[in-house]
C-alpha cells in the first residue's frame, strides 16, 4: 500500500504545485482527488459470476473568482505530465466559462492552513485468494454477493495552501443466502482485516436463520407490534437522518424532520443519543473546502437536539457557526450508543412480536412529523413466548421517528455492529454506521 499511495500522493503534490504557479492573484481554487485499486468479485449460486481489479481515480478542479465559482472534472491517471495537461486544460476552460456566470452571494472561500496526513493499512485478503476463501464455507449453499476491496485515497489542496491526505484498506462483503423457496437472509461483512474466523461465524449464523425460514410464513395483519429491530435494520433508519434531517440548512428551511425536536414540541427517549464519531478512522474528517471536523460531534444526547450539522455555506447564509460538515450535511460516520439489552434476552424481551433483520425502501411519508414509511425485507421472523416461530411475509410500516425513538422506545443492545456502506457507484463508498440493536412498543405496520 505504502509504496503505490507514496507515488500518487507526489504527483498530486506536483500537479497542485504547478497549479499553484499558474494562479492569477484574483483567483482562488480547491483541488479534490479521489482514486481506488480495488478488486471487485461477484457471486451467483457460489459461483464466480465476475471478477477482476480495477485502478480509477479523478480530480475536481473548481476555480473561484469575482464571486462566482465553476468546476472541472478530469481523471488522474498518477503520471504528472499526463496529469497535467488536464489540469492545465481545465484550468483555461474555467478562466473562460467564470466571467458568464452568476454572482453566488454565499460563496465560500477557501481559508486557513490546515494540514493533515492519515493513512490506515490494513490486511486483506490476496487477490487469488479471493474466492477459495470466501466460497469454501458457501459452496454448498445458494450464496449471491459483492466482494470488494482494495485501497481508497481521498486527497485535498487548495490555493490557500491547506493540504490533506486520506488513503485506507478496506474490503466490503454484501452478500445474500436464498432457500429453495427465494426466502433469503442477508448479511454484510466488512473491515481492514480480513478475520477468517469471524466470516465463518457470520455464516454459521446465517445457516441457522436459513432453517428458520424453512418453516411455513405467518401471513399477519396490519397493526401495531412489538419489534425488535437488529443493527442492520436500525442503520436503514439512521440513515434517513442525512436526507432531510441533521442538516442545519433543513433546519432553517423549514423542512427538517428534527425541526420538532429542536422547538421542544417533539421529545426522544433519554435512553437515545448519537453521534458524528471521526475517531473510528473510517472517512476523512475533512469536507470539500478541507475544513476538518471536531473528533466527535454529538447531535442527539439523551434524547436531545444539541448540535446539527453545519457547513461554512449554510453558516454564512444563516449566520451560524460551521463545525466541518460536508456539501450536503449529512451524517459521515454517526454511532448510536449502545444500551442495556444483553444479545441473550432478546428474544425473551420481545416476549411476542417481530423480529426485523432488514428494511429497505425507506422514504418520508410526512417528514416534517418524522413520518417514516418503508418495508421489511429478509430473514423476519415472527417471534412468540420468546421463541421464533415463523418467517413473515414481507410488511410496510408507516412510523414517525418520535415514536420508536421516542414514546414508545423500549432500550437498545448493549452491543454495536459496524454497517458499512457497500456502494459502488462511480467509485467505492467509504464509511458506515456503528449501530446497536433496539426493541420497540407497537410499531405501526400499514399492510
């Protein structure tokens, strides 16, 4: 790792110095790079379905001046003179294209002089090494997935001379295991090291959720349940938080769905907190105007609304203090705080009701009341006596978040799963949720 990322991170330095010397005084600008060497193996019927590596990476280039801003993106292959013949190529198109713009009354300059530097090696798995090691305890089950996995680097520089650098191992495991009948359970596995041990007890425990959905469905009626929500299917919920949620700009826009917490009309349990916590080490803690971020930032504490999340646009706009937050506000790499609820009491304090393993196509059904609608999805159980009895058929909830972080809030495990976020799209995604399990009164389920 040490010795390809030592090469990139020269030309980067080099092509940013070369610009640096082509700035006119009137000009400012940011430089952003994001390049991976990441293998990529998909899996069908544990079987290769496709494989092979791949080296990407890009620069945005965005020029500031007189007030307006404009930007450029082109790839970064690591070789300077290739490299910057497309910096200085953009460079000149932006000089053209800034003048016929419009005047951005809260644009913000880039300030200060921050430097930072981390690097995370990890152990991964060789790429030959891939497949013998991940289908060896599948080969006889219906296992689909993604392995991905490699080295990640995020750099920044910018005019005024701040300077950082992120480059991480890391490898993601998304993979799902289907019965005869397409019942399935699905799981994630992640990590900058690669724990053979560890695989196979995820894997144990997803042969043994597989008998359970061998068992006929239970076809139940809307209603209200009790339900225990496992980690993965509390970061679905999370997650919601970043679209219309933590953001200050929300906030003052009237649209945020915490907006209620924050004018005390609405309460959450005491007994839930969380927060932004950059000191897992799993994303860059700077933004794009490579402003850093504090080492945690908590935003609910007991159940209340002590921070949101603030870029330096949404500051000037609003007149309000920016704390690091990136373009869009939204959660990075948020932690919820683990509870009382010990893994083997469980079930026994579900005592009757839903065992939810998974959730997907979340959405707002009335944000600015914390409506959430959405489904269940894979490996949910209906539990009874404290015992699991029978899969469900999949159900759609409609839940506002004041009541199952709130009212009805019952306590959350006394132990966290990592979650990570296992997009692809253009380029790998970094990072994830530290979560907990959560146990919940009568959650609301539409049909």
């Amino acid at each position: 790792m040490k010795e390809e990322i030592s090469v990139v991170e020269l030309s980067f330095n080099r092509l940013v110095d070369s610009l640096l010397d082509k700035k006119e005084a009137s000009e400012d600008f940011t430089l952003k790079l994001s390049c991976e060497r990441s293998q990529f193996t998909r899996f069908n019927h544990a079987k290769v379905r496709q494989t092979g590596c791949v080296a990407d990476g890009w620069v945005v280039l965005t020029l500031m001046q007189n007030q307006r801003s404009c930007f450029r993106v082109f790839p970064f292959t690591g070789n300077w003179e290739v490299d910057w013949q497309e910096g200085y190529k953009a460079l000149q198109e932006l000089r053209e294209e800034i003048s016929y713009l419009p005047v951005d009354p809260y644009l913000v300059l880039p300030s200060g002089n921050n430097h930072t530097h981390e690097l995370h090696p990890g152990s991964l798995l060789a790429e030959d090494e891939v497949v013998p090691e991940l289908l060896e305890t599948v080969r006889e089950l219906d296992f689909t997935g993604i392995y991905a996995g490699g080295s990640v680097i995020k750099g920044y520089a910018d005019s005024k001379g701040q300077k950082h650098w992120f480059a991480t191992d890391s490898f993601t495991l998304d993979y799902s295991i289907f019965t005869p009948e397409a019942q399935a359970v699905k799981g994630t596995f992640a990590g900058s090291k690669w724990d053979r041990k560890a695989y196979i007890a995820k894997i144990d425990d997803a042969k043994k959720q597989l008998e359970l959905l061998s068992r006929p469905v239970k076809k139940l009626t809307k209603g209200q349940y009790k339900t225990y929500f496992a980690p993965a299917a509390v970061a679905e919920l999370l997650t919601m938080l970043s679209w219309g949620g933590v953001s200050e700009a929300n906030i003052q826009q009237g649209s945020s769905a915490l907006a209620a917490l924050l004018r005390q009309e609405k309460q959450l349990s005491p007994k839930f907190s969380f927060k932004e916590n950059f000191q897992l080490g799993l994303v860059p803690r700077f933004n794009e105007l490579g402003e850093i971020a504090p080492p945690e930032l908590p935003v609910v504490e007991k159940g209340t609304l002590v921070n949101t999340l603030v870029n330096s646009r949404t500051a000037k706009e609003y007149e309000k203090i920016a704390n690091g937050a990136n373009a869009s506000e939204s959660l990075r790499t948020p932690e919820i705080s683990p509870g009382n609820l010990a893994f083997e009491d469980i079930l026994s304090s579900l005592n009757t009701g839903l065992y939810v393993s998974n959730l997907h196509y979340l959405n707002w059904s009335d944000r600015p009341t914390g409506r959430i609608t959405g489904m269940t999805r894979y490996a949910c159980f209906w539990v009874e006596n404290g015992e699991i009895v029978a899969p469900i058929e999949n159900l759609r909830f409609d839940e506002s978040l004041y009541s199952f972080w709130g009212d009805n809030f019952v306590d959350l495990t006394d132990f966290q799963e990592y979650i990570p976020e296992v997009g692809t799209y253009e380029q790998r995604q970094l990072g994830g949720s530290m979560v907990p399990g959560m146990l919940v009164e009568d959650f609301t389920y539409t049909l």
